[in-house]
C-alpha cells in the first residue's frame, strides 16, 4: 500500500553524498531509510518527548547510541522473518549511521522507523525537512547580494526552520554537547548527580531554543509544517490532530 494525496510531492526522498541518504514515504506511519556505500549520513543526537521510536535493522550494519552505550548491529546475524528491532524509550539520547568497520562496509544500510503512538508524524517530519534542507540547495544568490551575506542568510533560514520543526514534531537535537565534554575531561563521572544535572539542563536547553525558534518562524509569517512539502490529505491529517489535542495548527 502507497499513499500520497499530491503526486507533485515525493513520496520518496533522496539527497546527494557526501550524506547520502534516500527517505522512503510510500508506507503509512514509517519511513524505511536507506543509506549508499560511503555516506556520511547520522540521525545526530536527538531524544523524543512523547513517542517511544523503533529501528528495525533490514540490511547491513549499523552503529547505534541508546543513552550511553554504543552497539554495533548487523542485519545478517537475524532471520529476515525476525529483523531485528531496536526500541527507543521517549527521553532517551540516541543516534545511528553507518557502521563502515571490517563488516558491513560494502553493503547499504537499509532502516524501518516507526512510533508509539502511531499518529503519522514521522512522515510529516521527514517531508518537512527534507523539504527546507532542498529547497535551500535551489534556491540561488541574487545578483547583487554579497556572497558572504547570502550565504548567512540562508544558514539562518535553514536552522531556523529546522528548530521549528524539530519543536513542533518531537525531534528535539542535543544542541550543546557539554555533558560529553565534560565526562571526556574528567570534571563529571557518570551515573553522578552531577551528570544527570547537565542532562536535564541540556535538554531543557534544547527545547527552549527550539521553542523560541519556532516563534520567530510564526512571526515571519511561516509554519513549522507547510503544504509546500506535506501532501495536501496528510497535512489536514495533522492539521485535526493538533486542534483534537489544543494545538495550533501551523
């Protein structure tokens, strides 16, 4: 089963290396990523609020954070009638990529995500993102704006547009990275008081930086989600549901 109500927005995604990467949207309430040989592709370190995320590992090797221990994960060890899944508590740091070592290095890397609750966002999520980082790479200089000038200009567009979905989708970026600083230098040992204090200060960090960047957005008259990259039928779809649940719907 396919959907897509607005067959000039793609239900498959794909961008160039050197963080190649290929989003397919063509099943309901999951995305399958598929990574090429050689990308530089990373889900960055990121925690959710109010889903617990799955990765089902369909083909080659992966590196997977979940809080603070890193696994190394292969498709070929399990039966393809019982990939392997990996669930992700809501509120846990985690990250994946490519696993390039001595195994798996030359074969593509195939992922199922997929959440609880299952409200479709996920999609919503990818589209929208996709759609701000593709048509920033479209989009050209004016002639007489300094290059320096455009290209900040741009930078600031991207990540402001980026935060604001971030927010609004429950994909909330470790932005700082001080904790991990900290426990390399040795001022913060872990499982201490000291260290679950910078986690809960970094993540409140994060969400109000998100929060504030989701309101310059609404200001210069943008939403976090946008009928240019959502598919007319799943934009109202998200549309209900953040008014079912007190939202606005931007």
């Amino acid at each position: 089963m396919t959907y897509n109500s607005n067959p000039t927005i793609p239900i498959i995604i794909a961008r160039n290396p050197p963080s190649a990467v290929t989003y397919d949207l063509s099943i309901p309430h999951r995305v399958t990523i598929t990574l090429p040989l050689g990308s530089t592709w990373t889900s960055g370190l990121h925690f959710h609020q109010t889903h617990d995320e799955y990765l089902c590992l369909l083909k080659g090797t992966v590196r997977v954070r979940l809080g603070d221990e890193i696994h190394i994960l292969t498709a070929s060890n399990h039966s393809p009638l019982t990939p392997l899944e990996i669930k992700v508590p809501k509120g846990v740091w985690h990250e994946w990529s490519r696993a390039d070592g001595d195994v798996g290095k030359d074969e593509e890397v195939i992922v199922v995500e997929r959440t609880d609750p299952t409200d479709g966002d996920k999609a919503i999520f990818f589209w929208n993102l996709n759609g701000v980082i593709l048509k920033a790479q479209r989009t050209t200089k004016p002639a007489l704006a300094p290059a320096w000038a455009f290209g900040l200009a741009l930078d600031i567009w991207i990540t402001l547009n980026l935060f604001a979905i971030f927010h609004m989708l429950d994909n909330i970026p470790v932005l700082l990275g001080a904790r991990e600083l900290f426990i390399q230098w040795g001022l913060v040992s872990r499982g201490s008081w000291a260290e679950a204090l910078l986690s809960e200060l970094e993540t409140a960090w994060a969400v109000v930086v998100l929060w504030a960047a989701e309101k310059v957005i609404r200001v210069l008259g943008e939403g976090a989600v946008r009928r240019e990259f959502t598919p007319e039928k799943e934009y109202k779809e998200w549309m209900n549901r953040r008014r079912e649940k007190g939202g606005v719907g931007l």
